[in-house]
C-alpha cells in the first residue's frame, strides 16, 4: 500500500486534495498532529468534494505514533528541497508498501528528520526561480511516480 504522510499540515485545502489524490490512488493519508486547521473545517471537504468519504485516513498524535501504527517494514521516503538525491531516481519497484513523508507548508520538514533519515531525503527537481511546489501538487507527483513504477 501506499501512504501519504503529511507531517503538521497547515493548509486544509491541499489536505483535502491530498486526500482527492489518494482515493484516486488508493492510498492512505495520514495527518501527524498538531494539524493548522480543525477536520470539520469546510475548506477541506470542498477541496476534496465528495471523494472525502471514500478516503483511507488516520490523524496520529505524533511521529512515534505514526511510526509505530504504519511499523518498521513500511519504508519511509521524505520530500524536501534539501534533498540530494531526485524523486525519480528512488527505486520504489521492490517495495511491497511506501510511505511518501511530506513537511507542512510553511516549515517542511524538521531538520531532526533531515539528519536522521538522510539517505532516505528525496527531492522534486525545479527551476531556482521558483522556490517550492504546492504541497498537493508535489504529493501528487510523487505519489504518482510510486504507482508507476508499480506497473499500476
């Protein structure tokens, strides 16, 4: 299986359409708190519209949480700018389940998770004009790269 993880998400409209993109993915999205929105809010069921509740999901507490709920042999992958190492470049083939780890919006990723996964650090090359993604859009093009080396 594929999981999403979105590491204290801020924005509840790419939420919403993270989740959009794992339903189309049958794919798991994960929230790891503390979340800049509430669940109810209304931005993230209009983004995801009425896909929401055909959604896999669990918000956790916290990092152990998540890790011990998704357990050890679920690789993780995390995407940051930082990252030396290109997104397509990942041989995700062998891997019977992923877990694609994605900061929050305003921050990205802990420079904790940084320095302790390094080997693990992808990134989605861009022009340095522009300074990141949208966090839906590269979630998509991740996830997507996941599932074609897949064969899906």
């Amino acid at each position: 299986m594929l999981h999403l993880v979105l590491y204290n998400p801020e924005i509840a409209h790419n939420t919403g359409a993270i989740g959009r993109t794992c339903v189309a993915l049958d794919a798991k999205l994960w929230l790891v708190r503390p979340l800049g929105f509430q669940m109810s809010d209304k931005k993230i069921r209009r983004a995801g519209m009425d896909y929401w509740e055909h959604l896999n999901w669990q918000a956790v507490n916290d990092w152990s949480d998540l890790l011990s709920q998704l357990g050890e042999e679920v690789p993780l992958y995390f995407l940051t700018k930082f990252a030396q190492k290109s997104y397509t470049e990942a041989d995700f083939s062998q891997d019977k389940d992923v877990a694609l780890v994605f900061g929050s919006e305003s921050r990205g990723l802990p420079a904790s998770f940084q320095m302790q996964y390094t080997e693990k650090l992808l990134r989605i090359p861009i022009s340095e004009e522009a300074r990141s993604l949208n966090l839906s859009v590269a979630a998509a093009v991740a996830a997507f790269e996941v599932q074609r080396q897949w064969g899906r």
